[in-house]
C-alpha cells in the first residue's frame, strides 16, 4: 500500500512529466494540477491572516491595502 507522501509525490511526478517547458526568458516549467485535489482542498482551508502594510509608505501603501498574497491557482470547485 502506498503511503500518502508517496501518492503525493507520484502526483506531482506526473504533473511535471505533462508540464510545459519554455526556454524564454529563462528556462521554467509551467505545471497543471500538481496537487491531488483534496490536498489542495486542505491546504486552501489552512486560516490565514492578510500580510501587515504598516511597513509601507507613500503611494504603494494604497496599492497593497488589504491585499493577500498567495502562489496557489485554485481550481474551479475547490
């Protein structure tokens, strides 16, 4: 039987042997469900607070206000 992190890991093993990969401007792969859905169900209900602005000054301040930053690309019924 295959443990979760081995299940994970041969997910995201085919993931990045479908990937696309482009040379411009630098050498990077472009990756589509890396995750197996109900790990990135997981991960998305992980509470998070929005990052602190109290750093920023001047004119970029208002555009941060408020803003949460996140790497993920949330698949459509997620």
């Amino acid at each position: 039987m295959m443990g979760p992190a081995q299940a994970i890991a041969n997910h995201f093993g085919r993931s990045l042997s479908g990937s696309t990969v482009y040379q411009q401007p630098f050498r990077h792969w472009v990756l589509t469900e890396t995750l197996p859905a109900d790990v990135l169900a997981s991960i998305v209900r992980i509470p998070a607070e929005v990052p602190s602005t109290n750093a920023l000054e001047g004119s970029q301040r208002s555009e941060f206000e408020g803003r949460f930053f996140s790497h993920l690309a949330i698949a459509p019924g997620i």
